[in-house]
C-alpha cells in the first residue's frame, strides 16, 4: 500500500490467529485490573472509544487536558505491566533504543470512531508509535500533517503498523468499524494496541 507517507510502515498479518489470541487473552486479563472506561475530551465530549492502558505511564484525557499518567483515572492504581512480548514486538519492528511506555488499548465497539487527529502528547516526537489492531476490521485514514489528501487503509486483526520520522506527526483516524468482520474480541468489536515513547530519551 502507498500512502505517499514516507515513514509509514504496514505488516499486514504479522501476527498470526495463535498470537493474536495469546495477545488478546492476555490484554483482557489486564483489564480486570484496569477497566476500560471512557474518557471525555477537555471540551467535555466523551468518547465513543472505551480505553485503558499498560506500562508504567498511560494516556489519558480529562476536563483538564491530554496527557500521561502512571494511574488509572478511575481506580487510582497503576496500570497493569507492560507484557514482555509487546516489548519484543516493538524492539523488533521499530529498532527504536528505549522500551515503549505506554500502551494505549482502545476498545471500539461496532459504533465507535476515532476523528482525525494528531498525536502529540509525547515529549520526543522523533520516537515511534507502534500500532497493533485485533477483531473487527476497520476502516482507518491517515495523512500528511499539514492537511490535505488523505489515504484510506483497511486494518484488520493481526496488522500492526508503526509511524516513524516524517510519518509520526500525520494526520489519522478511524472512520468506522466493519462489525462481525472477526470473531475474535468476546461482546464483538476491535481492539487497538498503540505502543509509545511518552517521556524524553532515558
Ligand atoms: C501515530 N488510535 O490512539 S493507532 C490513537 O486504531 C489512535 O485506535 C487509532 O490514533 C486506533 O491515537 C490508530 C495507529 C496510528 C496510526 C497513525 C498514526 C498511530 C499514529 C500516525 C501518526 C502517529
Ligand atoms: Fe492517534
């Protein structure tokens, strides 16, 4: 696929039906320590995405603002570990020196979307983000930073893409679900994991 976006990297189906299983077992037993919940944006909007996170810090966004925190907005507790194969795969595909941070699971039920937008919240915006989808398909659109024409990618469960150099500050979103596209997230719907640096080089 060609996005016209130098930066960005696409491995459809890198992970197979047996590591997006583990993975997704994984991440839902996490979720037993850190619910998914639904933030509101500063304006007060909630979003139609549910969303938790694992690693020592984690995204959140509130009345007050966007940001990093080491605790869950509702329970208080830190987030759950950042699993050691989530580590691997970031090693792995990025080459990036620091271990990722954060990771910011997404929970898009057959309704839910994302706007387009920029990540921005990250102290070192030359690192990478590392994005690992599982279930449903969905349609997601990315482009150049500055605006403009925008390309439209479907991902489905087992694709990761990463985002480096002039890639990482485009513009991306995820238009809509394809609901019952896979079976795989009990309750039906997609699961993004969105792997990153949030502090400065360590
Ligand atoms: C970073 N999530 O959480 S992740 C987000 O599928 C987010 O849940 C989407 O955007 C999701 O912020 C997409 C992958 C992604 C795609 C393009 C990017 C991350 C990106 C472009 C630049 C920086
Ligand atoms: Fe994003």
């Amino acid at each position: 696929i060609d996005t016209g976006l130098p930066g960005f990297r696409y491995w459809p189906g890198a992970l197979d039906a047996e590591a997006q299983a583990r993975l997704l077992t994984m991440v839902l037993a996490a979720t037993e320590q850190a619910p998914f919940y639904r933030p509101v944006t500063p304006g007060g909007r909630p979003f139609s995405v549910e969303m938790t996170n694992l690693g020592p810090l984690g995204w959140v966004s509130d009345r007050g603002s966007y940001r990093y925190q080491a605790t869950h907005p509702v329970t208080g507790a830190r987030w759950p570990p950042m699993p050691p194969q989530l580590i691997g795969l970031w090693a792995a595909l990025t080459g990036w020196p620091d271990p990722p941070e954060a990771c910011l699971v997404n929970l898009y039920r057959e309704t839910a979307r994302m706007g387009l937008h920029q990540d921005r919240d990250e102290a070192d915006l030359t690192a990478p983000v590392l994005s690992i989808s599982l279930g449903d398909a969905a349609m997601f659109r990315i482009g150049p930073a500055e605006g403009g024409r925008t390309t439209r990618l479907r991902l489905a469960s087992g694709d990761v893409c990463a985002l480096t150099g002039p890639a990482r500050l485009a513009r991306h979103g995820i238009d809509r679900i394809l609901p019952g596209s896979s079976g795989l997230v009990p309750g039906g719907g997609r699961l993004n994991l969105t792997l990153r640096r949030a502090t400065a080089a360590s």
